[in-house]
C-alpha cells in the first residue's frame, strides 16, 4: 500500500497549459511550478532536481545579499550637476554589529550616499561618479570618501570627460536601482496599512510605488493629484548653533518702541510642521534668523517682524523642488517686495521705515541679505572677514551717492553724535520759489542761485505778468544789470558768473517755448506758480488741488484726468523720441503734478509731514514720501552666498547700524574669542556698542541701544581613514553618557511659579528682581572668568547658582551627575550637554528654570 504509484501514459490532454484546463484541476494549480508535476510525475521523483532548483536560488540569493553595490545618479541642483552615488553594503557581512544592522525593509543592505563637489558640466559630474564608483568597487567605503575629499580640488580635462549622454547604469545595479526608484524620497513616509502606497505623517502628499507617482491633496477637491517628484533631501553634517542680544542703557530701554527686532527660526522643518506647511524636502540645516531695525517709527519694523516668517514658510511649502542658489535669492527678494508694498499701503506704516539683515541657511549653503544700515559680518575658517550690506549709507560719493542724485534726492548734513563726524542725510528736496527781484545785488545773486528752481522765477516773471518772449526778454536786461560778472565786486564775481550763466540759460528757454506754442508756455508758468515753494516732504492737499485745478470735491479720478491733460500740454513744448519732455522747466512741472497725484492719494501725515526726517541710508522697506511719486530710497537688497563646504568653524553676525562704533576688527576677535557661544558673543558685541554710545555723547533711550545676531556654523571634517563601523560603534559608546555642572540664574520672567529644585538653595531669599538682561550680564561676567580659567566653575557654583545642585560639597557644586542620553527630561538641555568636549563651558541657555551655563567634566 505504501509503493508509489507508477507513471502512466502521457496523455493529450495533459499536454495543454494550465490555463486551458484549470476548470477540471482545481487544486491542482499547486502543481503548476513545473510541467512534470502537472503530467502526473510523482513528487518522489523530482525531489532532486527541485532541491538543485532551491539550491540555485539560495545561492544566487546569497551572492546578491553578499555582494556591495553601488548606484550612480547624475543630479541637478539649479545651475549645477553633481553625483550621487548609493552605497549598498551587506549588513550581515562579518565585523558588523548588530545594532548597526539595518531594519529588513533596506533589503538586507546598509545604504551610504555620497555627494560628489557641485559642478559646472553634466560630463563632469558623471566623471566624478565613474572615479567614485571604480574606488568603491576596488577598496571599499572608505575609498570613495577619500576621493570624494580629493575631487573638492580636481579639475577634469577636456579629453578627460565622457559624453553628457554616457550610460551611467550597469546590469550589476539594475534590481537595485528599481528597488530604491520605488521608495518614497525624503522622511516621514509611512505605508497607509496594508496598501500598496506611502502616505506623508506631516504633508497632504502620498507615493505610489507601483506607478513611481507622487501626489498632493488639493485643497479645493480634498482629493490626490499628480505632482512633480519633491527634493530629495541631504543632510550635509553642518551644526548651527544661534544667539541675539539686544542690550541698552537700562531695561526700561529695551521696551522702547524703536528697539530693534529679531526672528530666530533655528529648524525651519519643525516650524513648518507646527504651522502646517510642509518643509520635509528642504536640506539639513534649514534655519534663518533675521535682524529688523526702525527708520523714523517703529510701527512698520513692528508689521515686518510679525509677517516675515509666515510668507517665508509659505513660499518654501509652495514648491517641492530644490531651492538653487537663483531661487533663494529670489525668495528673499520676493518677501522683501512684498512686506514693502503692505507697509507702503497701510497709514500706520508707510512713513515710517525698515533696514534689516536676513540669514538662510540651507544644507551646506549660507545666504544673507542686507537692507538699509543693519550689516552682517562673515568669517570663515581661516579667511579674512567679509562685510555685507556696508554701501548702504549716505556719502559723498559712489554708485548710490550718483543714484540718488539722479533720482532727486537732496543730501544734507545731519547733526554728529557720540563725538563722530556729521553724517549725511537725504531727503525729498524742500525748495523754495522766490520770483520777485531783490535790491541788493549780492542778495539778488543768491536769490537766482538758490530760490529760482525754473526759469520764470529766475526772470522774476510773476504771477499775471506777461509770459512770452518780449516780456523775458525786458525782464532778462534789467536783471543782467545786477547780476552781470563784471558788476560784482571781487568776492561775488564767481557767484555772479554762476547766476548769470543761469540767466541766460532761462531766455534760451523761454524763448525755444514760445516758438513751440506760446499757450503751453502760459499754462506751464500758471503750474509753476501755483505749486510756489516746496516747504514740506509730502505736498499739502489743498496745494495739490489748487496745482491740478480742482474743487474741494473732486475725486480722484477727477485728478488722474486733469494730470493727464495737463502733461499732454507740456507735451507740446517738446519731447523726445521715447516720450520724455524735453524742456528741464516741463520735467519739473511734470513731477509736481505727480507729487500732487501721490498727495490725494496717500494717507496724511502727521504734522503734515513736518515730522518726516530725512534719512542716513538710501535702502529701506517702506518710506513712502521717498519712494513715491519717485524713487529716490530702494528696496533692492544687498545679497551673498558663503558655501559651507570647508572643515571648519563659520561665523555670521547680523549687527545693527548701532554697532558702527566699533570696529570690524574688534567685532570679528568677540565671534573668534567665543567660537561655539554665539549667544554670549552676540551679548559682548551689543554691551560693547552700547556702553561706547552712552559714553560718547549721552545717548539715551532707543538712541543706545545696540543689537546683535550672532551664527556659528561647525562643519564636521570627514574622517574615511577609519573603518566606519568600528567609529561609529565607539563614537556611540564614548558619548552614551555625560557628566556636567551647571550655574542657574533666575529672573522675574520666568512662567515656573515654583522649582523644586531650588526650593532649598531660594529658601528666606524672597521673590527674584533681576530682570533677564541682568541674569545675562551676570551670566557673561562669568562667561569671561571663565575663559580665563575653567577650573573654577564650581566655585562660582557654590557662589551664584540657585539650583540646589550648587550646595553640593568640594568640587561637585552644581554637579548634575552622570547622564545618559535620552534620560534628562530637557531634550534642548541635554543636547547642549552632550555636544560640549570635556572642561568646556557652554553658551547661556535659557530653560522654563532659568539662565544657565553647563561644564561637561566627563
């Protein structure tokens, strides 16, 4: 009974394929994995061959999951090309630890990308990866990371480089590359159950592997829509670290309504998150920190430091590609121009003004833009120091000293403070019309020089005097007669020559007008007269109404129409090709109208614009007087990119014009002098600058107050001597736990009502006074013992800190034992214990308990 059954006759029907028979075989789809089985060959007999089959396909299982791969892209990062190359190493190969095992979903391969140098050509990121590749094959991981440091410096040759078009896969990569092509790009993907799609945990947007098809949920339909691929993104080991510092005379100071104002957005991703803007595709490090200074008021610095942010993040959800070089500087362009036209239109802001320094970091990219007199200062490791944003001040020469001169803004002499030379101011000209002729011959000379602004009021041509050519010309010889060179005494005769020169200018005029059309004349002296002296930056409205003609009543319309009339008649004295008049007294007129035009339409003044002073910079957001009807202020900022590509320690410090008492030298030795404190270097800057501005001339209030924004970015160097498993098992086991001292300073802003941990140290001391300016500046003054000497942390321990840890005996004053990583219940706290090196003193960290400083001592 247990003999297997013989093979019988093969029959025709078993001869067809399964499909043609499967509604009598039923169960026997099993058997369908070979055609023996299907013709009825017992299991017994092809035992074998299926254990060869299995043998086969473990062996080639195990050949695939042992054998390193690696998978080259060509990339483009707006202008540029680079490689990319994926690194597929066996996990379970041997000497690799279990905790560095990937999960299964890697395909049983621990992956590295290398990012080759950024290049110009296409053939020359692909040659980067050809050379990449070739190390990885023949040496492994730590070759290519060799040659990838080395490639930073190499130039290819010409005869050097493969085709744009050269095939960049290989039959080795094939399966791989599909398996990686399938997955999601970025983090925070997660497979929606069980189907067969990935949706992301912080952004409408879903991935179908099967198709390669991203989606979006359209806010209108609420349903998915195909979209382009978003960033993949690359964290580029570049640590940032940030303080500000606003520091005046005393506290009462810093509340002033002028004060400058600071944005600190240190992880954009998360801040996008939290305000339900998608980022997940930006870079790593994404931070930006901005520096707002008041010009006049503080209404429109008060507007702009409350809205940069949200058009910010909204601007860099609104598209998932890479943001190149071209496209943020373009962003922050773009935010500029519209903070500037929102506070150009509100009556509340738009006289006042806005200088500011922006700072973005993305990846290994740092940008920074400048407006107005906030300027930032650059260090890099080893280079000298770069300033940005200092050719925006008023001078006596220059690009922008020659743009506003032909914008027609009028420079003046301001008032020198802190025993510093008058700086110079421009403003919207205020220039007086004086058209009836003085007796006194030097009298009269100044009167042609500087009260006659068109030629009528230089021919003292009045209103309801005749204006044609006899009348000027009657005028011209009674003037000449006290103007005349040759009629002053010696000390007029080079005033005279200039006053007659403008004279005679005046006739050729008049005369070269009437001969256009003598009514166009008259209607043009009936203009000029009418809008008599400019006494104010913004025209009065009833002067703009009686300019352009109009009734208490009339609309705007009314106005735009009666502007265009009149204009069509200044035409008539002649233009040029490309529209413009050509007669200096129609160009003059032709502005005053569009002065009135801006007067009927802008919000009024305070004062009636007596209040609006002039200006020590010639870029700003807002100020409208000076920008409208025509621009003589701009809001063009000033931007740089610094690459964060070499090993090192960079600086950034966004200073505010305050800061200009010191010196750039003195400046950069405070960011060199605290490298990874750049809150206490902020700190030390603006203390500096404010002190320097009380001392010189007295100044108070918001007139000493002085801030600072202070970057430190630490490029880690690369390290591909050692083998990188063995490093990052011992760089995880030589940080797994830490030992620290800590100093605590309270202040009366504190939202903890009560600190069990200083219930003992506080005890009969009474409620704290000290505002936070003052905990920073105790803080600081041991900031600077400590420089000197680090060993005496606990000392000032014992004598300062109000933690309890502080009542420790000996050395462990202010000791917070041994502690292990994730464990401290302060993630921002702990993070800065365990980023210090041994003995060194952190930067001031503000916590719900306070101000601190932390010691690593093991």
């Amino acid at each position: 009974l247990l003999e297997p059954p013989r093979p019988g006759p093969r029959r025709a029907a078993d001869a067809r394929p399964p499909s043609a028979s499967r509604a009598g075989a039923g169960a026997m789809s099993l058997g369908n994995f070979s055609d023996k089985t299907w013709s009825g060959t017992p299991m017994w007999q092809i035992a074998g061959e299926l254990e060869e089959q299995r043998k086969k396909r473990d062996a080639e299982e195990l050949r695939k999951s042992s054998t390193p791969v690696a998978v080259l892209n060509v990339k483009s990062e707006g202008e540029h090309f680079l490689c990319e190359l994926t690194l597929l190493i066996p996990a379970f190969a041997a000497g690799v630890a279990a905790e560095s095992k990937p999960d299964p979903s890697s395909g049983g391969f621990r992956e590295v990308k290398v990012r080759g140098p950024r290049r110009a050509l296409k053939a020359e990121a692909i040659k980067d990866g050809f050379e990449l590749r070739s190390g990885f094959y023949a040496r492994g991981e730590a070759e290519v990371l060799k040659r990838c440091h080395a490639l930073r410096s190499k130039t290819w040759s010409r005869e050097e480089l493969p085709s744009d078009s050269a095939k960049i896969e290989e039959d080795a990569d094939k399966e791989q590359r599909l398996r990686l092509a399938q997955r999601p790009r970025g983090t925070g993907w997660s497979r929606q159950k069980d189907a067969e799609f990935f949706v992301h945990t912080h952004s409408p947007m879903a991935y179908d592997p099967k198709k390669m098809q991203y989606y979006t949920v359209e806010a209108a339909t609420n349903r998915y829509e195909p979209c382009d691929a978003p960033h993949d993104p690359v964290d580029y080991g570049v640590s940032v670290a940030a303080g500000a510092s606003l520091v005046g005379p005393d506290d009462s100071a810093l509340s002033a309504p002028e004060r400058p104002r600071t944005l600190m957005l240190k992880e954009l991703v998360l801040t996008g998150r939290a305000m339900k803007k998608p980022l997940f595709f930006l870079d790593q490090p994404a931070s930006c920190f901005v520096l707002f200074e008041s010009v006049r008021g503080s209404a429109a610095a008060d507007y702009c430091s409350k809205n940069f942010h949200t058009k910010l993040l909204a601007k860099l959800s609104s598209t998932l590609r890479y943001w190149s070089d071209a496209m943020t500087r373009g962003l922050i362009k773009s935010i500029l121009d519209e903070l500037d036209a929102e506070v150009l239109q509100q009556p509340a802001t738009c006289y006042d003004g806005v200088a500011l320094g922006v700072a973005v970091v993305l990846g290994d990219r740092l940008f920074v833009a400048t407006l107005g007199g906030v300027r930032a200062l650059l260090l890099g490791p080893g280079g000298p120091a770069r300033v940005v944003g200092d050719q925006h001040l008023v001078a006596q020469e220059g690009p922008e000293r020659h743009r506003l001169d032909t914008s027609g803004g009028e420079v003046v002499c301001g008032e020198a403070l802190n025993g510093t030379a008058a700086p110079l101011m421009v403003r919207r000209p205020l220039r007086p019309r004086e058209a009836s002729l003085l007796q006194e011959q030097a009298a009269e000379i100044q009167r042609v020089l500087r009260a006659a602004p068109d030629s009528f009021a230089v021919l003292g041509l009045q209103a309801g005097d005749s204006v044609d050519v006899k009348a000027a010309k009657a005028s011209y010889r009674k003037l000449a007669l006290k103007v005349h060179p040759d009629k002053a005494p010696e000390e007029l005769k080079d005033s005279a020559k200039a006053a007659f020169g403008k004279v005679e200018a005046s006739l050729e005029r008049i005369e070269a007008m009437c001969d256009s059309d003598a009514k166009a004349v008259v209607a043009l002296h009936k203009l000029l007269e009418a809008a008599g002296s400019t006494t104010s930056a913004v025209m009065p409205r009833t002067w703009a109404r009686s300019l352009l003609g109009l009734d208490e009543g009339a609309q705007l319309e009314d106005a735009e129409q009666k502007a265009e009339e009149l204009k069509k008649t200044l035409a008539k004295l002649g233009s040029f090709a490309d529209g413009r008049l050509a007669q200096p007294d129609a160009v003059r007129a032709a502005a005053l109208i569009d002065e009135a035009l801006e007067a009927l339409q802008a919000p009024q003044p305070k004062d009636g614009g007596a209040g609006l002073e002039a200006v020590t910079i010639t870029r700003a957001l807002g100020l409208r007087d000076m920008k409208r009807p025509h621009g003589i202020i701009s809001a063009e900022p000033q931007i740089e990119t610094m690459q964060l590509d070499t090993p090192g320690s960079y600086h950034l410090a966004l200073l505010s014009s305050s800061t200009r008492v010191l010196p750039d030298g003195e400046i950069e030795s405070r960011l060199r002098g605290f490298p990874r404190q750049p809150k206490t270097a902020s700190l030390v800057i603006a203390q500096t600058a404010s002190d320097k501005l009380g001392a010189g001339a007295g100044a108070r209030g918001a007139g000493a107050l002085a801030s600072a924004v202070v970057g430190a970015f630490e490029v880690r160097e690369e390290k591909f001597e050692e083998p990188p498993q063995k490093k990052a098992k011992a760089d995880a086991t030589a940080t797994e736990k830490v030992r620290c001292l800590h100093i605590l300073l309270k202040h009366k802003d504190l939202r903890m009502a009560m600190d069990p941990e200083s219930q003992i140290r506080l005890k009969g001391k009474g409620p704290v006074t000290r505002s936070q300016t003052q905990a920073e500046r105790e803080l600081l003054a041991m900031q600077r013992t400590l420089l000197e000497n680090p060993n005496v942390f606990h000392v000032l321990a014992r004598k300062h800190s109000e933690c309890d840890s502080a009542m420790q005996p000996g050395q462990n004053a202010g000791d917070l034992g041994w502690v292990s990583r994730g464990t401290f219940g302060n993630p921002q706290f702990e993070a800065v214990m365990f980023s210090l090196k041994v003995y060194e003193v952190s930067d001031i960290i503000s916590t719900p308990r306070g101000l601190h400083l932390i010691q690593r001592i093991a």
